[in-house]
C-alpha cells in the first residue's frame, strides 16, 4: 500500500488518501467564466445582478466583473467574467452556482 502512494505524483498522506491542498489550488485560476441565454434583456440583467451580489459575497478584494449581454437567435445571451483575488473566492463562487 505505501508503494503505492509513493509512485503518486501528488503529496498524500497514508493515513486518509488526502492530497495537500497546494496541489490542487495553486493559485493559477482565479476566475470564473458564466453564459446563459435569457429571453429579454431584464431577465440578463436581473441575473448579472443575482451574480455580481455573489461575486461580492465571497470577494476579499475588489473581483473584476466584465459582462455582456448581446442579442442572439433566443433572445439575449449573458456572457460574464469574474476575476477574483484568490483561487478560493473563484472556487467558493463557482460552488455557489450550482
């Protein structure tokens, strides 16, 4: 069993098969990526508004928010970006969504 950890690229420990936490959050992805069609332009808006209230729930510093909402064959398309300061805020809002 412990040549078997041993051969994993990632730092576990016997005990409980866990993985340290700077393996899998490095920092490197910060941000968020949200799409969604609506049906009229205040329907995106009212819920780029839902998402920017989350986004601001979980920021420790200021998170970058570009968003846009453009016509499409359904309506209106919601495409938002959200930049935070960590990789933990990203995560903890992503969590959020679902």
């Amino acid at each position: 069993m412990t040549d078997a950890i041993n051969k994993c690229s990632a730092n576990e420990t016997a005990a409980c098969c866990c993985v340290d936490v700077g393996t899998i959050m490095d920092n490197s992805d910060c941000s968020a990526s949200w799409s969604a069609h609506f049906a009229d332009r205040a329907a995106a808006a009212a819920m780029l508004e839902q998402l920017t209230a989350r986004a601001r729930s979980v920021e420790s510093e200021p998170c970058v928010i570009d968003a846009a909402i453009k016509p499409d064959a359904a309506g209106v398309r919601l495409q938002a970006e959200f930049r935070f300061s960590c990789q933990a805020e990203a995560l903890i809002f992503q969590l959020g969504l679902r």
